[in-house]
C-alpha cells in the first residue's frame, strides 16, 4: 500500500467520524460537493484540475490524493498533473515544488493500480 492510499483512507475514517456526529450536515456538504463538480461551462476533469491547484495550494494531503485519484479514473496523465505542478510553483513559490511533488507521488501510485 502506497503513502498517498494510506493518507486517503485515513482522510475517509476521519471524515466518517464527522459523518457520524454530523449526518445532516455532511448529506447536504456530500451534495454541495455533488453540484459543484457537476459538467457545466467547465466539464468534470477540468474541476478536478483547479481542485488539486487549490490541494496542493493549500499543502492537503488527503486532498492531493483524492483529486489525483479522481483524475487518474478521468484519464489525466503524469504530463498534465506535472503542469499543474508548474502553475502551482509560479503561483506558490518553494511551498509548490513541496507539494507540487507529492502530487506526482500520489498520481504514480494511482496509476500503478
């Protein structure tokens, strides 16, 4: 098992706990999500690209890999995933490269799946 399949699971229990004391609340965040990636003026993949901008931005690494995974099942490849590495270390500086990585870490344990 690859660090990035442990840290999404890890992600997933946790998010479950708040599942548990939260079901309302979640149901209706679960649907936000839902709305939100739904194919619009920009189709899903393209979502998913700005959601791993925004992860790696943000230095989480539960959601590096979840968006990774989601992108690896919509066909991204290492290539692009590397040049959404590039924009984040023009926009985030040394904090990007960091991340930036780790984004290439998970997307080559997705893929190897």
């Amino acid at each position: 098992m690859g660090n990035f399949e442990e840290i999404n699971k890890r992600a997933q229990k946790n998010t479950g706990r708040i599942q548990e004391e939260q079901p309302d609340f979640m149901r209706a965040f679960k649907k936000l999500q839902q709305e939100g990636y739904k194919d619009n003026a920009l189709d899903e993949k393209t979502k998913e690209y700005i959601a791993l901008t925004y992860a790696i931005a943000d230095k989480c690494e539960g959601c590096i890999g979840n968006h990774v995974n989601k992108l690896v099942k919509l066909g991204a490849t290492r290539e692009e995933i590397s040049d959404i590495v590039a924009v984040c270390i023009v926009m985030g500086g040394g904090p990007g490269s960091v991340y930036g990585g780790k984004a290439l870490e998970a997307y080559d344990e997705a893929a190897a799946k």
